[in-house]
C-alpha cells in the first residue's frame, strides 16, 4: 500500500525480476526465498496467503513454487504476467545450469571432478531422504498412509515398474481411503 | 539423436510432469527407467551427475530435468525436457487458479491432499533409492549420505553448505 491507500500496481517487468530473483538465490532449494521475497520484501502475499497459494501449489502437479509464480503472475497482470512469471523462475536458471553442463560436459573425465562429483551426489541422496523424512513426519500416526507410501516405493523404486501404472492404481485408492474418513 | 527420439523424450517427460503431484523429485524414478533402463541414452552416473550439478546450482532443484535432457541431447533435449516440465504445471495451475483459488480447503482438495501426501513421500524415497543405485559409492558414500539425512532433518542449515562439504570431501578422498 502506498500513502493514499492504493494497492501499488504489479506489472509483467515486476514479477519477472521477483521471481528471477527467487530462483536465482535458491541454492539448495527456492521455498524459502519465495516466503522472503514475496511476503517480507514485497509484501505481494500474507503469510496466510502464502500458504494457501503453496497448499494449492501442492495439489497441482509439478514444482510447487513454480505454480505458485503462475497463479502470481495470472492474478496481477493476466498471461503476461505468467509468462514473466515463467522467464523468471525458469529461463534465467536454464541458461545458468546450461553453462553448468558445458564446463561439466568438457570437464567430466577429470579425476578431480569425478571425485567431487561423487561427495556430491551422496549428499544430494542425503538430501534428498531427508525431504522424504521432514515430509513423513506430518503423516498422521495410523498405518494406512505408511502402507500406500510403502506400495508407491516398492513399486516404483525396488520394482521399476513404470509410474503410471503404480499411479492409476495406488492413487485412486488412497485419495478414496482418505476421503471417506476425512468425513 | 533423431528428431523421433527427441519427441518421444518430450511426450514421455510431458506425460510425467503431468502426474509430478507432490513435486518432481516423485517422477524422477520414471525418467531414470524411461533415459537409463528403457533406452539406454545415458549412464546411471550420468543421471546421478545431472542431480547432483542441479542441487549445487542457483536455480530451483527441478534443473536437474533440463541438465537430463541436455545429457541425451544436447540444446534440443534440454529444450525439450524443459518445456515438457513446464506446460502441464502452467495449464493445470491456470485452469484450477481461474476456477477454484478461494478454495483450497474444500474437502475434495484436502482428500486428495491428503490421500496423495503418503504416495509422494514413498516416490520421493524411491528416487533417493534409485540414485543410490545409480553411483558406485563404497561405505564412506554411505556414511556421506547418513550423515546428510542427520544434519539435514535436525538442523536447518542452508543444503548448499552440505553439498559443497560433499564436493570438498570427495575432492580430498574421503567419500
């Protein structure tokens, strides 16, 4: 808000720098630049906004703050606005990762690199399970939610059996299962 | 690569993205089976490399898709990969935010919310799986990634740190 109590108006130029500059400081993870930039910084969401629009987010599929930008953008300046919404977020950092895999397409041979590369990757699966765990703790504590989660990943993880038969099958179940005791 | 290759890289990444309910790291076993398993185009390590590179990158962790696509195909594939990642999430956001963004917690969206939450989190540990699979690691890669799940669930330290220790360790011999 601005002194005679407008609402200052967000143009396509506005989200697009928002959302570079999320993207772009997320190192590790963008969730909790897009809390700093959008509500602290900004002041474009609420708190309670914000988490409305990442539940939403997480209901819809892919990356939940990239859906998040879209609706941002929908909501203050119409289909440009998703798409500055979308060169923020996504183009900067292809070009980014893009010059990544050139240095690591010239450099993969080098012992050095491989060796860093390989500490890499074990943190990454740490990282990675630790998700799955912070993810986990929220489940409610009765085995029905455990079983569908154990099915999904001897499915698709032990098994490799392709998703989206693992998918038709579990996710019916388990959105019917929940649904009927969340009545 | 030919031109049928790539499109049939787009359509099955396409077909992916529109199920990644839960975030991508949930389709991330299915594109492994699809470049790995299926077809051969890269190696497991090479795979694991892109997810890698992708955490340690400024940018949104989804990169790895990209850097996936420009593994098997150069530009085109990273092109490919890229807006295969990015069209169903726009269209299914656009189309859900016009028709119901007040809402989001009506008992239908809480249902599958909830109902899909534990799906997610067995995917996103079968991509933790099958990475792990993928690189070579002898037990002080195990204990590496131990290490990670600890310090990464009891504090909230800046993952970055972590993966750069990784590289650096890795670079002295010690993973």
């Amino acid at each position: 808000m601005d002194e005679t109590g407008q609402p200052p108006k967000i143009g396509a130029l506005d989200i697009f720098l928002a959302f570079a500059q999320i993207s772009i400081s997320g190192f590790g993870g963008v969730l909790f630049w897009a809390h700093r930039v959008l509500v602290e910084q900004r002041r474009w969401l609420s708190d309670r906004e914000f988490v409305d629009l990442l539940a939403l987010g997480q209901l819809l599929p892919g990356p939940n703050v990239f859906n998040l930008s879209i609706m941002i953008g929908d909501r203050h300046a119409g289909l440009r606005g998703v798409f500055a919404a979308m060169a923020g977020f996504m183009g900067v950092p292809f070009l980014i990762v893009i010059g990544i895999a050139m240095l690591y397409q010239r450099y993969e041979a080098l012992p050095l690199v491989q060796s860093g590369l390989s500490g890499m990757s074990a943190v990454a699966v740490g990282l990675l399970i630790a998700n799955g765990i912070k993810m986990a703790m929220v489940l409610p504590r009765h085995w029905r939610p455990w079983l569908f989660g154990l099915l999904a990943f001897a499915g698709v993880g032990a098994l490799r059996w392709p998703l989206i038969g693992v998918l038709a099958v579990l996710a019916p179940l388990a959105v019917a299962t929940s649904w009927r005791r969340g009545r | 690569m030919e031109r049928a290759d790539i499109l049939a890289l787009f359509l099955h990444f396409l077909m992916l993205s529109s199920m990644a309910i839960g975030g991508t790291q949930t389709v991330m076993p299915d594109m492994h089976r699809f470049v790995v398993d299926a077809h051969g185009w890269i190696t497991g390590k090479q795979f694991a490399d892109a997810y890698a590179l992708a955490q340690a990158a400024p940018g949104p962790n989804v990169m790895y898709v990209t850097l996936v696509g420009w593994q098997v195909a150069g530009w085109m594939g990273a092109v490919a990969t890229t807006l295969a990642l990015i069209i169903p999430s726009t269209v299914f956001t656009l189309m859900f935010a016009r028709v119901s963004a007040r809402n989001p917690d009506a008992p239908l969206g809480r249902a599958i919310r909830r109902g899909l939450a534990p799906i997610a989190i067995g995917l996103t540990l079968a991509s933790a799986w099958i990475l792990v699979r993928s690189v070579n690691h002898d037990w002080r890669g195990y204990l590496a990634t131990v290490l990670t799940v600890v310090i990464a669930t009891r504090t909230g330290i800046n993952p970055l740190w972590l993966i750069l220790a990784g590289a650096l360790a890795g670079m002295a011999g010690l993973v």
